[in-house]
C-alpha cells in the first residue's frame, strides 16, 4: 500500500470518528443547555473549562504533537527504535512531572487568576469558577501528555487510536452527564468531576495503546540530547500557542463585562464554530503532517508544495460553505438545537453573535491549523514567533476597539480578523521556503470558493428571511424549516457558482458523483 494511498484512508477514518463523535457532543451540549441554560453558574462552569482546554491547546495540539512527531520520525530513521523511545519516554517523564509540580502552585493562585479572567463577574459567580478549577486540575496530567502519546501514534500511521480517544471523550461526557447531572443532581460540579473521571480513563487508554507500539528496550535519560534538541525548538511555538489563548483568555474578559450569561452564550458559540474544525480540519491536517515533514526532510518541495496547496485547498471546500451556513442560518440553527429549557430566546440572540462573528474566520482558521502543524517540518525559530505576535496583538487590539461597537460579535470578529492575518503571512513564507510556482493558481481557487460560499450563505440567509415573514409555523417548526430550506438553497447556489467560477476541486467532486451516479 502506497504511502498516499494509506493517508487517503486514514483520513475518512479520523473524520467518521469525529463525525460520530460531533452526534454524541451535539446531544450533550443540547441536553447542558437545556439545564442550565446562559446562566452564571455556566458562566462559571465555561470559564473553569477554558483553563485546562488552553493548556491542552498549548502542549497537545499546537506544541508537543506537533514538534515531537517529526523529530520522533526522524529519530527512528536515523538512530533506530531504541533511541526514539528513550527521547520519548524521557519527555513524557519531564512534561508529566512538571504538570504534576506546577498543579499546587496553580490551585493556590487561582483567586489572583480569577479576578484577572473575570472581571465582570459577581463574587459568587468567581467564587464557582475557582471551586470547579480546582477540581478539574489534576487532569491538566493528561492534556499535557496526551499530545506526546498521539504523536507516537502517529509516527506508527496509528490514527485509530486517535479516533478512539475522539469517539471515548464524546460517548464518555455524555454518560457523565446522565451520571452525575440527571441521577446524582450534582449540578456543574457534577458535570466537572465527571469530566475529570473521563480523563483519568483516557490517559490510561492512551498509554496502554501506545506502548504497544514499544519492541525494544528504551532507557529514561532526563539529560538525553534529543530531547534538550527538542525543548530548544518549543519555546518559539509554545510563545504562539501562549500567544493565541492569551487572546482568547482576554476575549473571554471583554465578554464577562456584557452581563451574566454572556461567557458561556461566547462557549455555545465557540463550542458550534469548533465543530467543524475537529471533524474535517483535525482529520485532514493530522494525516498530511507525516507525509509533507517527510518530502521536506528529503528536499521534495515541488512535491511538498503541490501536497501542501491540495490539503488547503480540501480544508477551504469543506470549511467556506459551513462558515457561511453558520453566519446566515445561526441563530435557527442554535433554536432548534438549545432554545427550551433554561436556554431562552436571549442566550440564541447572544450565542449567535458570538457564532456568526468566529465562523468569519473558519475556512482561514481550518487553513492556519495546517500552517501550524507543518511549521517544525522546516526546523523554523523565528516564524511562528512573528505569526502569533503579529495575529494576536492584532486581535486583541481589534477587540478592545470593536467591544463597544458590536459587543459579543464585534470581539468574535476581532478573533477572525487575527486568523485571517496568520494565515496570509503563514502562507507567504511557506510559498518562499518550499519555492513553489503554484501559488497564484492556489490563491486563485482560495478566493473563487470563498465568493461561491459567500453567494451561497447570501441565498441562505434571504431564504431564512422570507420564510421568518411569512411562515405562521411555531417557533421550533419555523427553525426547523429555516435551516432545511436555507441550507438546501444555499448549498445548490455554492455548487453552482462553483461550476460557474470553474473551481477545480468542486468540479472534480461532481465527477465523481456523475461516474458513480452512473456506475450504479
């Protein structure tokens, strides 16, 4: 089996995982909504959850797995098994006990913190926040050593373990949920114990299943040269990844300020607007990293280049129509999904702000995520230290600015103007590194599916419109028939300005279809 042809399937199989996984996060969320609603306990509740999923952002997804997994690769290449696993077994050692130093230090100071990331919160409300920090912390072990187990799974072509883990951390929150939100009447303090016990189970299912991979015997030596080689290259992408959650820390600040229940209406916006991203950009963005570190450590850069221009490309046609779906049709689709219970018609209005202004930046962001992950390929310090300063500065001042104008939305917008400009810049320097001569073609093809999605979203939101005016449905008959009938004509006119501006990758799906159509 060709290399390529081991990828293709890889990445259908990560993204039915997150897909099966979105089903199960969508019943959650739906069912956290309806109990608890925009309220300040789920303020609260929101804001306790963001500390450790920035960490996990940090070390597992912007840092470790994806600086560790190409010096792991080229360890074993170079040096053979046994070397690799000692640098691994080595970090894994140093992060696991760093974490696990660090978690009192952070516990105490958690007040200090509080007043900083919450300052339009009641005293009541910060006082939650600390409380469910400090029993989420000792699951701060498995964020920061997650990444490393994934990326030696990787290394291995294991994605299944990968959508496993996606698959477990859904089908587990739900049972959590029932658990201790239904049966126990535990409230958010139950919803956060039992996400600690779900991530207790994960970290040993993830090294049960990465130590399968280990045939040879592996010392741990903490002054091991590859692992100090490795901590050298982290600082420059562990100041972008610190760089961009800083922004989100300080857009979740900005936001406290709107009111009770403003925070967590920003995480049902966000939660929506990360969707996509975790099924289709994980999925893709994962499988192509070994392949393009491999051709650039051989000098292939045309075939870099070309595999580099057609991950982005697949990215865009996945990601312009759903941001465009969200943006018009998202505040029906956030009625049908939560608006009973304690989510009222005032949490849809304010979580489709939020939604509206951060799927803006979601085909940029899907395309920025590659960016990120192929950066170690090129062994790059300066880089990712000019593409967060410039995003993130950029950002915040934007949402400073834009607060008073649009409120939720405005600061949401401020986040996708910051993605926009990372990626541009990213972008450019790849072209430049990798010498490619294709780059005006890709560019030209980025923006035709941005237009063809902006016409589609266009046609979407007139649709919604017209039936809001003359439609006597209910409420929820009406979201119903908005998002069915918005997102049918919106997704045709995307397709058909697609074929019209001649877009090679729409067009090359609709052969496809037509052989398979038939085929059959």
């Amino acid at each position: 089996m060709s290399v390529l042809h081991f990828f293709r399937r890889a990445t259908p199989l990560l993204a039915l995982a997150n897909a099966s996984a979105l089903v199960l996060q969508f019943f959650t969320t739906i069912l956290i909504a309806r109990a608890f609603g925009a309220t300040a306990q789920m303020d609260a509740y929101t804001l306790a959850v963001s500390i450790p999923e920035s960490l996990q952002y940090v070390l597992m997804l912007a840092t470790l797995s994806v600086v560790f997994t190409p010096m792991f690769i080229q360890a074993r290449a170079e040096r053979g098994e046994a070397d690799a696993w000692s640098m691994a077994l080595s970090l894994l050692l140093l992060v696991a006990g760093a974490v696990a130093l660090a978690l009192p230090l952070l516990a105490w100071a958690l007040p200090w913190l509080m007043e900083w990331l919450a300052p339009g919160f009641a005293p009541a409300t910060r006082a939650l926040a600390v409380e469910l920090t400090r029993l989420i912390l000792p699951g701060l072990i498995y964020y920061a050593t997650a990444g490393l187990l994934l990326g030696i799974c990787y290394a291995y072509r294991d994605f299944a373990t990968a959508a496993l883990n996606t698959f477990l951390v859904a089908l587990l929150n739900l049972l959590a949920f029932f658990i201790f939100v239904e049966w126990l009447q535990q409230g958010v303090r139950g919803l956060m114990v039992g996400r600690l016990l779900i991530l207790i189970t994960l970290e040993i299912f993830l090294l049960a299943r990465t130590l399968r991979w280990k045939r040879v015997a592996a010392k741990i030596q903490l002054r091991q040269p590859r692992v100090w080689q490795l901590l050298t290259y982290l600082p420059p992408y562990m100041f972008g990844a610190l760089s961009g959650q800083l922004e989100l820390l300080v857009n979740r600040a900005l936001v406290s300020t709107l009111g009770a229940g403003s925070v967590a209406a920003w995480g049902y916006g966000q939660r929506l607007a990360e969707i996509p991203l975790a099924v289709l950009g994980g999925a893709i963005g994962t499988t192509y990293l070994p392949e393009f570190a491999d051709q650039v450590a051989e000098g292939k850069t045309a075939a870099a280049s070309a595999q580099w221009n057609r991950t982005a490309l697949r990215v865009t046609l996945w990601l312009a129509p759903i941001a465009a779906f969200l943006i018009a049709l998202g505040a029906p689709f956030i009625a049908l999904l939560f608006q009973r219970g304690a989510f009222d018609a005032t949490a849809t209005r304010y979580s489709a702000l939020a939604l509206a202004g951060l799927a803006f930046g979601l085909p940029w962001r899907g395309v920025g995520g590659l960016l990120v992950r192929g950066m170690p390929a090129f062994k790059t310090r300066r880089l990712p230290l000019i593409l967060s300063a410039l995003s993130s500065g950029a950002s915040i001042l934007l949402a400073f600015a834009l607060l008073g104008v649009w409120g939720v939305f405005g600061v949401a917008l401020a986040a996708s103007l910051g993605d926009i400009l990372f990626v541009g810049v990213g972008a450019t320097e790849f072209w430049r590194r990798l010498r490619a001569t294709d780059a005006r073609a890709t560019i030209l093809e980025f923006f035709k599916l941005l237009c063809a999605a902006a016409l589609g979203g266009i046609v979407a939101f007139g649709c919604a419109q017209w039936l809001a005016a003359n439609s006597s449905a209910n409420e929820i008959i009406l979201a119903l028939l908005q998002v069915s009938l918005g997102a049918a004509a919106g997704g045709l006119s995307f397709v058909g300005a697609s074929m019209v501006l001649n877009v090679a990758a729409v067009r090359a799906q609709w052969r496809n279809v037509r052989t398979r159509m038939i085929w059959f």
